[in-house]
C-alpha cells in the first residue's frame, strides 16, 4: 500500500509538471480568428467608415462588409495549452509565429507596417474607384523617404514632389532610380523639386538640387543610389476620408473602392442584400489575394453575409471549407466585382463566378 502510494504521489507531482510546463513553456506558434468585419456603407465608432465632400453622393442601402482576422501580437508567445485548443477549435488557426511575424520583427515594426499598408490601400481604393467611374485623378512623383545617412540626408525632404533628374522629365516613381542609375558612384545627379512648403502655392518655384550619389550597399550589381524612396501622390478632385480605427493591412482596398462607388452613383451596389468581401487592390482595379481567407469568410457567415466576394487567387483555398449559406464569388478586378454586384441586386445569381475546389 505504502508503495502504491508513493508511485500515485510520484505520478501526480510528474502530472502537474507537465502541466505547469504546458502552461509556462512559451510555443513558436501563434494564433489567427475570425476579426471584426464592418459595413463599409455605414458608420464604425460613432464616424461614417466613408465620408465624401465636394461631390453629390447618394443614399445607399444593404451591406459592403470589409471583413478582418484577428490575430496574436507579435511580442505574445502561446504556451503548450493554448496552442493545443488552438488546434482544436474549427474557427482559429494556429501557424508558426515567424509567418505572421518575420523573425526580428518587433511589435512597433509590425503595427507600422500594418499602419503603412493601410493608408496605401486606401488610397488605391480612392484612385480605383474614381478611374471606375471615369474620374480624372491627377498625379505627382514625390520623396517618400530620405535615408537617414544617405547621400540625400538634409537636401531632400520627405514630401518634396520631384519634376524632373538631370533635366529628365519624371511623370513616375519609377523613373527617379533610372536616371541615377545612370550615373556611375561618386558622380553628381540633379534633382529638380518643388519644395513641400511650397507645393500648395498658385505657382510654386522649382530648385535644383545637387547631389552626389554613392555606391548601392545592398545584394546585387553596385549602383549609384541617393538614399531616398520615390513615391507618388495622388490629387483627388474632392475629398474622400476613410475613418477605421485599430485595422491594418492592405486587405480592405476593394470593399472601400466598392464603397466609394456606391456613395457616388445613384441607387444601391447591392440592391439591399448582405455582401462582403476581401482583396488588395491597385490603381489600376487589379484585386489581390490576402491572408487567412478561411477566417474571414467564417467572419463574414457569422455576421449575415450571403455573397463574399473573394479574389481569385484564394478561391481554391477559400473553397476547401466554405460556411454555410455563404456563396464564394470570384472576382479578379474590381470591374469584376461590380459585374458581380449587378447579377446580384437583378436576382441573376446562377450567373455568379463561383470558387471551386481544384
């Protein structure tokens, strides 16, 4: 008896070390589900998700939903138990940490690029959805970015719009690297620019700034380089705010451009029904694939979506496990998207694109 009791004794101590270890021992795992999905035609903490001014805009009825994944930040590390319901749970996904995260990525570095992709995405959905509908948008190559100790440190200013390089024209972003490029290390390259103080001036005056280039230090065939990352800025002819706090990614573009549209012409998108949706978008309307498409078509189920338009590119992936009472509509464009929203408003659903499995 007494060495039953020293074994049970010694089984229960081994048992709750395991368990203490489960819950202590940190994983490399991380965890993915189903995120808070917004109507992009209504309001989000008390502010319109899209509010437009200097333009008429039209009532709009039913839904547009930009949907999301919510996700483990990147300095919280799930111990043995958490990651096991993880696994168990249908509607979460446990993936390796270093696949949301990329391995030295820290929190502040994570959320600023969520934060950098955001603001980009919706100003390709601004540019997609005027282009849509035939809107002239003007456009101007500008300084992204200055390297700090790079050759252009203190001569060129974030927000400097750049017009011309060596006396070449510069119309895109682009450009600005082939014509230093150009240039062998050690060389002097001209910029000329309009500065940022002075861009909203009836006439702003240009000033050429030289500088000399130094030799590329990343992979590759050595270059000239200034140390500055061109971008373009985008003029809208009226203005379109884009309000959704704590969201990141570029993943929302097309059901803004949808909603963009939707304020802008007269009647309803979606004839009242319940769409939502996911995708990248570019200025050109080209809709891109995202992450954990799984999760945000159970999201969107979840919330009373009926259609869930889904870049093309996840239609295998999303079709693997489709919610029910949820129908998967292909689109690869947002021309697509809106063919799409056509068929469904005039009831012709049979007509749908439809995400199938491979």
């Amino acid at each position: 008896m007494h060495g039953r009791t020293a074994t049970l004794f010694a089984s229960t101590l081994t048992l709750i070390a395991l368990l203490i270890v489960a819950l202590l021992v940190p994983t490399p795992y991380a965890e993915m589900s189903p995120g808070p999905t917004v109507n992009t035609l209504g309001t989000y903490g008390g502010q319109k998700v899209i509010e437009i001014s200097g333009r008429q805009t039209y009532p709009t009825t039913g839904n547009l939903n930009m949907t999301t994944v919510r996700v483990t930040g990147a300095d919280y590390r799930m111990n043995l138990v958490e990651a096991v319901l993880g696994w168990l749970r249908h509607d979460d996904k446990v993936v390796e940490h270093d696949t949301i995260y990329p391995q030295g990525q820290t929190a502040q570095e994570a959320d600023q690029e969520n934060a950098e992709e955001f603001s980009q995405s919706q100003d390709s959905a601004k540019v997609a959805a005027l282009e849509e509908l035939k809107i002239p948008v003007q456009s101007r190559v500008i300084v992204a970015a200055v390297v700090k100790g790079g050759a252009a440190e203190g001569l060129l200013h974030a927000g400097d719009v750049v017009k011309a390089v060596d006396g070449h024209a510069v119309t895109a972003a682009d450009q600005v690297a082939t014509f230093v490029t150009k240039h062998q290390p050690g060389e002097k390259t001209t910029f000329t620019v309009v500065r940022a103080a002075d861009v909203k001036k009836k006439n702003p005056p240009t000033q050429q700034v030289a500088i000399t280039t130094r030799t590329s230090d990343d992979d590759g065939a050595k270059r000239a380089v200034v140390g500055i990352q061109a971008g373009v800025e985008h003029l809208f002819p009226f203005t379109i705010n884009i309000r959704l706090a704590d969201v990141g990614g570029p993943s929302a573009g097309m059901m803004f451009a949808l909603g963009i549209i939707d304020k802008l012409t007269p009647g309803s998108l979606t004839g009242g029904a319940f769409v939502a949706g996911t995708g990248t978008i570019d200025d050109n309307g080209t809709v891109g694939p995202i992450g954990g498409i799984s999760l945000k078509t159970i999201g969107a189920r979840d919330k009373g979506a009926k259609y869930f338009l889904t870049p093309a590119d996840n239609c295998e992936e999303a079709a693997k496990d489709i919610p029910s009472g949820l129908t998967l509509v292909k689109v690869k464009t947002l021309n697509d998207a809106m063919d799409a929203l056509k068929d469904i408003r005039g009831g012709n659903t049979s007509a749908l694109p439809s995400c199938t499995k491979s």
